[in-house]
C-alpha cells in the first residue's frame, strides 16, 4: 500500500534515559517527538528509563547523535480506510470504548469524543 502523499516517514522506538531528569528532559520535547496519548517512562532494573517514541527518521537519529540509547523499529505501511457508511446509524447506535463526549458539536455529529 502506497504512503499518502505528503505523509512523512514515521518511526517507532525506544529512548533509554539515565534518570529522571533526563525523563522529564525527553517528554518536553513533545511536537517533535510523539510519545502516544499517554508518555511513558518504563523504569528498569537496572536504573533509568525507557520511553517508547514515534518520529521521522532525522528526528530519532537526533536523539542518537545527542547520545541517547536509541532502538528503531519500522512503522507499518499506513492503512487506508477500512469502512463505508456509517457505522453509529445516523446517532441510532452507541459508540463503545473510553471515550468521552466532552460536548455536542452540532446535529448528527456525534459529539466531540476525547
């Protein structure tokens, strides 16, 4: 499947930071870096950090250059739409999962979930 144009090379990895500071260090750098709806900072046993990271390429080896512990692993190809139609019924069906609709943005539009 064919990158959509324009779509930037994007990348997953794992940061290893030696402490706290160099943690908090690392998650300021969200807009650059994109560390999921929820950054992580795994402790390890043997002290330190490691924080799962997605990136374009010259971003991560960044990271490598600054000499941070960096593993790289490809993203998959991203996927193309998987559906037609609507798949709440008009607002007839109930959407599952975690979201929130936090408020409602206008008829038949779902709200707005976060």
């Amino acid at each position: 499947m064919a990158e959509p144009s324009g779509a930037p090379r994007r990348l997953s990895g794992l940061v290893r930071v030696a402490d706290e500071r160099a943690l908090r260090e690392l998650l300021g750098r969200a807009g650059r870096l994109d560390f999921g709806c929820k950054p992580t900072g795994i402790p390890e046993a043997a002290g330190g950090f490691s924080v799962p990271v997605i990136g374009e390429p010259e971003v991560l080896e960044g990271l490598r250059a600054e000499g941070l512990e960096l593993i790289v692993d490809e993203l998959p190809e991203p996927q193309g739409d998987v559906g037609e139609g609507d798949r709440f019924e008009g607002g007839r069906a109930t959407p599952r999962g975690f979201g929130e609709k936090v408020r409602d943005i206008g008829e038949g539009s779902g709200g707005q979930a976060r």
